[in-house]
C-alpha cells in the first residue's frame, strides 16, 4: 500500500463541496502516495485565495514551493549519498591559504565518498568544488547580483546548481540535504548560516550532526569568535556549556574530514515518535557501551533506560529504514547538547 493514501488529511477549507472538489483531482492527479498532504497543500492555496491573501505574499510561496519542489527532484537520486556542506567567504582570494584548504578538504571529502553542497559562489564555495569534482558536487546558490551565475558557472556543478531567490529557502535545503558541515571564515553571511545552525541544533529543530570550524594555520577567526561566546554569552549565562561541544575547531583537513565521516561510524539518524527518541545505528552497540551509555546520560531521561528496540509502527508504515539496529530513550527534549555528545560517544565506544 502506498505511503499516506489511507491517511486522513486534517485541514480542510470548511466548503464541503470545494473541499470534494480538491479531493476528487488529487486522487485523479495518480499521485505516488501522500494523497492527504496533497490534498493539505492544495487546501492552502484556496484557503489563501478565499481570504484575499495579498499577490505580494501569494508570490512568496509560490517561489518557495517551486524552489523547494525542484531542489527535491535534484536532490532525490542522491538520498543514500552523505553530503557535507562547506560554508565560508565568497571572497577568498585564490592564492590564500584558506582556498588551498578549502580544496583539499573538498577532496578528501570526496575520496572519502561524500558529497559536497556549497552556497554556489566564488572563494571558499569555488576551492572547494574544485577539490570534489563537479560530480561529487551541488550548488545551492542565492540569486544576487554581484556573483557570477550562468551556464559557465553551473557547469561546476555538473547540472546540480539550484537557484533560490529567497535566502530561508536556501538555508532550509542546505540543512535538510547536510550530514555535515565544514565552516570556513566568512563575513556576514558566513555567520548567519552558522549562527541558525547552532541555533537549529541547541534547540533540536535539526538533528545531531558534526559541525567543525576550520580555521588555516596561524588564523584565529573562530577562536576569536569562541572567546566572544564564552565571555559574552556562556559567562552571561545566555548558552550553556553544552552547547559549545556542538562544534569542533581544527585547522587540519585531515583532522576535520575524520571528524565529520567518524560521526557516524555507529550512528545513522534519529527520529522522534510521540515521547520517545529513536536513534538508528549502522551497527549494533554492545551490552557494556548500553550500560555506559545510561551511566553517562541517564540525565538525558526522563524516565526509563536507554534500551535496544524494533523500529517504531510508523516507522515501518514509512519504510524508514525499519531495518537498522535501534536505541530507544524517553528524551527530556532539553538537553540536545548533551544528545550530540551521546552520539559521539557512540563511535568511541565500538
């Protein structure tokens, strides 16, 4: 049975007649499935038009429904491949140390068999496109007028360039499509994607993965900017200490490509299903890694163990990879700090 046809959708226009007429041509449109979101979806658009939504916010989501919907199909026949992206400054020069090592964390990246997802401009994006090869590369790129676009400049992406004109957009797709990150010095730009990175990931909005801060050698840039979280946020009490083991600094492409592959050498994903955490293992855990990891985390708990487990009903109603080992914790939904260095420890413990 396909994936959502029995399922219900919740959210309706209020119109009987209009609401039979959407249902009548998602089931005539021969959809793979999710016929309920569809028919959601669609619902929204009528809702909007019946109340008279402004053309301006109409345009919004238009645009952002079909950037999303084609940087979906771009991405779909990659889904089993790990992607890391690379952040960092447009203008990096070429001769500078920074774009040297940005193209070879590129290629170590890709030897490693990862993808790469860059912003899709010049500098740091640019070096480390060079460094995976187009293949081993997508471009996610924000329209703007003082960097370069075109046919010359996709080709760097053998085809996989998606253009955004709305920068929520973009962010949404860089993280969806990331199970890494690698985040070289960079202006305003650079911050803010780091920034509501670690914002999505303190509060759980994102799922634990490894984020390292590269500097070159002789720079300072994120130890500076760690000295400023520490004195200014951390000793303000606005962060938690926690929340700075989210990140690791390294000035080492080796050291920084092992730390992001390492990540999961025993971790595959998690998923929350009602008031339990599931956490999908590439590999099963041993009795004494179960046992340290409730000694270590049980404040992680708000009741119960952390215990092996099947794969949730709606897990397999999905077919999300039902047949992965599992962990299964009641998470305290707080501490998600303390549930990225769980994961960590995962590996350690193999």
């Amino acid at each position: 049975m396909l994936v959502g046809m029995t399922r219900r959708p919740r959210y309706r226009t209020g119109d009987i007649q209009l609401d039979e007429s959407i249902k009548a041509l998602v089931e005539q449109a021969d959809l793979d499935g999710n016929h309920d979101l569809y028919t959601e979806i669609v619902t929204s658009a009528m809702r909007m038009g019946r109340e008279r939504t402004d053309r301006g916010d109409v345009k919004i989501v238009n645009s952002a429904l079909k950037e999303l919907r084609n940087a979906f199909a771009v991405f779909a026949p990659y889904g089993d491949v790990r992607k890391c992206a690379v952040f960092g400054s447009a203008r990096t020069a070429e001769d500078s140390e920074a774009y040297r090592m940005a193209r070879e964390v590129g290629r170590l990246l890709a030897d490693s068999d990862w993808m790469v997802l860059t912003g899709g401009g010049p500098g740091i994006m640019t070096a480390v496109v060079e460094g995976a090869g187009p293949e081993a590369s997508f471009g996610v790129s924000i329209v703007l007028p003082f960097e370069p676009g075109g046919a010359e400049h996709a080709a760097l992406f053998d085809g996989k360039n998606i253009n955004f004109r709305y920068f929520f957009s973009r962010k949404l797709t860089l993280t969806k499509e990331s199970s890494g990150y690698v985040v070289f010095p960079g202006g305003f730009g650079t911050l803010d994607e780091t920034m509501e990175l670690l914002t999505l990931m303190q509060t759980g909005k994102a799922p634990p993965s490894p984020v390292v801060l590269f500097e070159p050698p002789g720079d300072a840039y994120w130890r500076s900017w760690r000295h400023y979280v520490e004195v200014e946020l951390l000793d303000g009490g606005l962060i938690s200490p926690v929340d700075l083991d989210i990140v690791h600094i390294t000035s080492d492409p080796i050291e920084a490509v092992a730390y992001v592959r390492d990540f999961y050498r025993v971790f595959h994903s998690i998923r929350h299903v009602g008031n339990k955490l599931y956490i999908r293992l590439n590999t099963d855990v041993s009795d004494e890694a179960l046992d340290t990891l409730n000694a270590e985390f049980g404040d992680l708990l708000t009741c119960g163990t952390i215990e092996r487990a099947e794969a949730a009903a709606v897990e397999v109603e999905d077919n999300d990879i039902p047949d992965l080992p599992r962990l299964r914790l009641r998470f305290n939904n707080a501490a998600h700090g303390r549930l990225h260095l769980l994961v960590q420890r995962l590996g350690q413990l193999a």
